[in-house]
C-alpha cells in the first residue's frame, strides 16, 4: 500500500478536496467550496491513491487548458502530485480507515436512485473479513445516506452507540462507528473461542 | 477401500440427518456407487427417514444396531456386516432396481453405551481425558472395520462433540458441514472446522489452505433474505463452503417421510432434486473418491 498511496495534510490536503470536487461536473462551484472546506476541517490527513491523483491531475490540466469551470479549475497542487515519503501504515487497521472514511463516493449513491435501499447491498463484516478496513470503508462510502447506513448496520446486526442510531450525523464518523462496531463484532467472536 | 464422508455439526437442528440422507440417496442413485450409512445419533433420525419407525423397532428388538455392535466388541469387516441392514430406504431406481443403500442403524442406547465405555476406560484411576481419547479410539477401530463394505460410507454424527463423533470426524476423508444462516452458526462452525483440523485455534485452522481442509461447509434451510445471504457471505469468507446452498423448501422437508411404497429420486424430491443434484455434483467433484 505504501508503494502506490501518498499522505496528504494541510495545505495539499486542502487544496485535493478542492480539486477532486470541483472535478466532479455533478457539483457546482459553490457546493464544491462548501463541501470541500468541510471535508478540510474534519479530515486531518488522508492517504490517497497515486494513481488516483495522478488521473485527478491530468484531468485538471486538460481543464485549465479548455477553460470549463474556471473556479472550480484551480490547480492540483505540487505537493500532491510531487512524491512524498509516506510513513507506514499504522499497525491499527482504523487509521487508514479514517482517511479513506473522507474519500467522497466515485459511484452513484443509492439514495439518488428511486429505488427502495436494500440493508442487504453488501455484508460488512464478509467485506471486512475479505478485504479488510479499507476495504470496508471504500464499500461503504458508496452509501450516501445516514439513514441507509444505519439501516444497513442495524439489520445485520452491528449495534452502533445509541447516540449515532438517530439525528443528524456527520457521514464520516458514522461510516467510522460502522467500521469499529463490526472489529468489535468480529473480534468478540474471536474472542469467544 | 471406502470412503469415508462424515456429516457433522456440534449444533442442533442444522440438518445433519436430513444431508446425510441425501447424500446416500444421490450417490447411490446417480453415482451408481454401493452406500453404507452410520447412523451415530443416538435420536436415529436417518434411520427413521431410511426405514420408517416400525422397521428401526425392529432392529433395535433384534439387536441390529450401532449399540449393539459396539457391545459386540469383535470389530472386523464380518460381523459388522451382521449389524447391518442391506438395501434400505423407500426409493427405487429405472425398472424397480434397488439403490445400494445399506444401514447400520441408530440406537437410543449410543449415548449410555458410550458413557459405559468412558466409565471402563477410566478404571484404575486413569484420567477422564485419557479415558475419552482411549475410548474415541475404541469408536475409530469399531468403524474403520467397515471399509471394505460400501464405496462411501456416510457417517451421521450426533450434535455435539461425543466422542463416537469424535472418532468419526478423525477417521472421515471429508466432513460435511451443514449449518443454519442464523448468528450462533458462526460459533459452531469454528469450532467444529477446529476439531476437524485437530488445531486449539481458529488462525491455525486459517492457516490451512481453504482447498486443502478437510471439511465443506453447506448452508441448509436458507430462506431467500439478505439476512441469510450476509451470514453465509460471513462463514464463506472464513471456511470453505459449497456454492450450492440447500433452501427452506416443503418439497425438501417432504421427502424425509418414510413410504411404504417404492419412489423414484424425481418422486420423492419433487422440485428439490434439482437442488440436490447440484448438490451432488459438486460435492462428487470435491471429493477424492
């Protein structure tokens, strides 16, 4: 992983959610601001795919040079695009997960459909049993909806803390509570043998 | 020499009986192959499903059961065969041929009996464990006997571990795991695939190649909901387990009554014989018979 994945914080990291948003020609400008300077406070730092970035920069050059959506066009930083000596993953499988938790959904969300959400689309603990908490995490930033994701945990049974099971919630952390709840889940059984 | 196929879970209600039945019949049936069934529960479901109730009173008053033969204590190939029931079961195949199905059947003593042999082995002071190893292996000498009497030799243990399951689930090539999509199998399951294995834990199980352990896991009484799915996504991605998944189906729960009139394998299963037979395939292609 530390091969193809770079560490982005501060001002690069800033800058990334701008530009990966203002990539995305189903947001505005003023939505990509808004989303990103939210996503800039709550994230702290992310690891992101090389290629990713290095697809996310051609696509902004090939931009700034036709001239769409000049605000959202600003730059992809030098220092996401230059090579970073990334520290090795931390041995906690929920560090990376917090990073990737932040990364917006590259497929459509299942609330923009009509529809109804099926709790069942994947299973998190199979999914985090094969590939891991990242791999969970990416599954379920698929899932654009608080509703949906803890309709998702509540019928397979991953008990989140009673204070995330309503209201409004930040999707980050939630999807965040899903990923522990089910390392307890699965760690308890574990345990149990 | 035979093969030795057990059908095990230390849970309840998973359908050991049922699973062992249908794979008797279908191995017999489609496979062609000659097919002798241990009925190691002591509650003798397979015997019932296999003879109905009056021919298993039968047998137990005439002492033709695996009680009796483990009492017998002279364990070679001949007079198990004494012990056991030639061509057995309601079905019939194309121009009224029999299906070699032969049975050893059940006995509601097993569990005393066992209990008995525990309480010999543990005279003169020998530990409780050194008793229950000396008396599995008693169980496993009493059973290989009966390879050379059929081409696979279906052995239905009891839920739990006794130590007659035990000793089948060491003696058997393969073991066939039938579990509930329900959220305690995952429990049983491990612990089953550890004893199979014959590891403590279950990483050093995970440590195997799933291909290369000794054990298939099939999900029985599947009902079509997520619910369902999710948990056997769950135990698939830590145990081997057949693609084919047997569901709550009355056509399947039907064909365990026992009838006193010849069916054929289409009659008795109705719609679940297509099931079963994708069953049987890729099991037959599983194993190393």
């Amino acid at each position: 992983m530390t091969d193809t994945t770079k560490k982005l914080s501060g001002p690069a990291k800033d800058r990334f959610f701008k530009t990966l948003l203002a990539d995305d020609e189903g947001i505005d400008e003023a939505t990509a601001g808004r989303l990103s300077a939210r996503a800039a406070s709550i994230v702290t730092s992310l690891r992101a795919r090389q290629s990713g970035l290095a697809a996310l920069e051609r696509r902004s050059a090939r931009r700034r040079t036709a001239g769409p959506k000049p605000a959202a066009a600003e730059p992809v930083p030098e220092t996401v695009a230059a090579p970073m000596s990334a520290p090795t993953p931390p041995a906690s499988a929920v560090q990376p997960a917090i990073e990737a938790a932040a990364m917006p959904s590259s497929t459509p969300r299942p609330d923009d459909s009509e529809a109804p959400f099926d709790p069942f689309l994947f299973g998190l603990v199979p999914v985090y049993k094969r590939e891991g908490a990242d791999g969970l995490i990416v599954k379920l930033a698929e899932v654009g909806s608080a509703d949906h994701l803890r309709a998702m945990a509540k019928s397979q049974q991953i008990v989140l803390p009673r204070e995330l099971r309503t209201g409004p919630i930040d999707l980050v952390q939630l999807r965040l509570a899903i990923l522990e709840a089910v390392e307890k889940r699965v760690s308890d059984r574990s345990a149990s043998l | 020499m035979g093969y030795f196929l057990a059908v095990a879970n230390r849970k309840g209600g998973v359908g050991k009986s049922t699973v062992s039945v249908m794979l008797a019949h279908a191995f017999a049936v489609w496979g062609g192959k000659r097919v002798l069934l241990i009925d190691l529960d002591a509650q003798s479901n397979s015997s019932l499903i296999l003879i109905g109730n009056a021919n298993w009173i039968e047998a137990q008053k005439k002492s033709v059961n695996i009680a009796a033969y483990i009492e017998d204590k002279n364990y070679t190939a001949k007079p198990m065969r004494d012990y056991v029931l030639r061509n057995v079961s309601d079905l019939e195949m194309e121009g009224g041929k029999l299906p070699g199905i032969d049975l050893l059947p059940g006995s509601l003593r097993f569990e005393d009996m066992q209990d008995e042999l525990i309480s010999f082995y543990s005279r003169n002071n020998t530990p409780f464990r050194q008793a229950k190893s000396r008396c599995a292996g008693h169980f496993r000498q009493a059973l290989e006997v009966a390879s050379p009497l059929a081409e696979i030799i279906i052995l239905d243990c009891a839920p739990g571990i006794s130590t007659a399951t035990a000793a089948a689930l060491k003696l058997a090539d393969m073991v066939v795991v039938p579990f509930r999509p329900d959220s305690v199998s995952e429990f049983a399951v491990d612990k089953i695939a550890e004893i199979i294995e014959g590891k403590l834990r279950k990483d050093e199980v995970m440590e195997i190649e799933p291909a290369k352990r000794r054990y298939r896991c099939l999900a029985n009484y599947v009902r079509p909901v997520g619910a369902d799915r999710i948990m056997i996504e769950t135990i698939a991605a830590d145990h081997p387990t057949l693609a084919t998944q047997l569901p709550m189906q009355p056509e399947l729960a039907n064909a365990f009554f026992w009838s006193e009139e010849r069916q054929t394998l289409a009659e008795k299963y109705g719609v679940a014989a297509d099931t079963m037979g994708r069953l049987y395939t890729e099991l037959a292609q599983s194993l190393t018979l």
